[in-house]
C-alpha cells in the first residue's frame, strides 16, 4: 500500500517531502510520538523530534523507553530503501538500545549518510551479494546531551541475489 500511494505521490512531491509526510501521517509512526521534522533533498539526512508529553511520559516523568526506542526505528531502512533503489533488498535485522539518563525534556535524532558511505554499500553488496551494515544514531536534547544510543544492523542485498538465496534455503527443505 505504502509504495502504491508513494508512486502516485511522487508526481506532486519531492521525495523528500514524501518521506517527511509519510512518517508524520502514518498511523503507526505517529502512534510514536515522534516527528519527522527535517529531510535533506537527497534523504541523506532525517531528523526527528521526540516531544514530552502525556502520550509517551511515563511513570516516572520521562518519555518511554519504547517511545524513543520505536521513534528511531524504521527511519535507516526507509532511508536506504529510497536513496538504493529497487535493485535491493532493505531490512532492519537487529537493534540495541542503550539508555544513558532520563529523558524529561523534548529529545531529537539525527540520522545521515554520507554519499561515500552509499557508495561504498553499492560496492560491497556488487562484491558480495549482501551486506550486515551497522549505524548508531543518538537521541540527544537541543544541547547535544545524550539520552540514549540506538545501535541498527541493516541487511542489505542485491535483490537477485535475495531471491536465489532464498530460493536454495527453500529447495533444502
């Protein structure tokens, strides 16, 4: 449904406005308070704002755990989904959180690529079929006081090489 309407959108937005929207209409994006607030032209860079408030304060007073775990996770799959292309296979494989101190104040997350970075993905996965990429994004206050580190490994793979892969595990069956 999402690629659909993304396809039909793409004729009158940017990608980027695409991305920033699609995260801030979503049903289950919002459910996690947080808002995509920035989206470079390239979708190299997302930033998102994770507000305090009645939706996500927990007991204690600080936003949720699983608010600030939940808001940082889709953000580097879709990301690389739409800057590699249909030629690949994105998928988020693991995640860390670590929390470092209470969060009772509006947090935010930042995360990029750099166009090296990309390129040096679409080589390796021309090398070896798949790649298990490693990002770490901090979710921080205005001040750039750490709150706490969420560590992502994204798979990445040819999508020819997806299928075939797939297609062996199942003939072994």
């Amino acid at each position: 449904m999402y690629r659909t309407l993304t396809k039909i959108l793409k004729t009158f937005l940017t990608d980027a406005q695409i991305y920033k929207y699609g995260f801030n209409w979503s049903p289950m994006y919002r459910r996690t308070t947080a808002k995509v607030i920035k989206v470079s032209s390239n979708l190299l860079y997302v930033k998102i704002a994770i507000p305090l408030s009645i939706k996500n304060k927990n007991y204690v007073g600080s936003i949720f755990g699983g608010s600030l775990f939940s808001a940082t996770d889709p953000i580097y799959m879709i990301q690389l989904i739409n800057i590699l292309g249909d030629h690949y296979i994105v998928w988020d494989k693991d995640a860390t959180i670590r929390y470092k101190r209470p969060a009772k104040e509006n947090v935010y997350a930042a995360f990029s690529f750099s166009s090296e970075e990309i390129e040096n993905i679409k080589v390796q996965v021309a090398q070896n079929g798949e790649l298990n990429l490693t990002k770490t994004v901090h979710i921080t206050n205005k001040d750039g006081v750490v709150f706490a580190e969420v560590i992502k490994t994204i798979y990445v793979a040819d999508k020819t090489f997806y299928k075939e892969k797939r297609q062996l595990k199942a003939n072994k069956k």
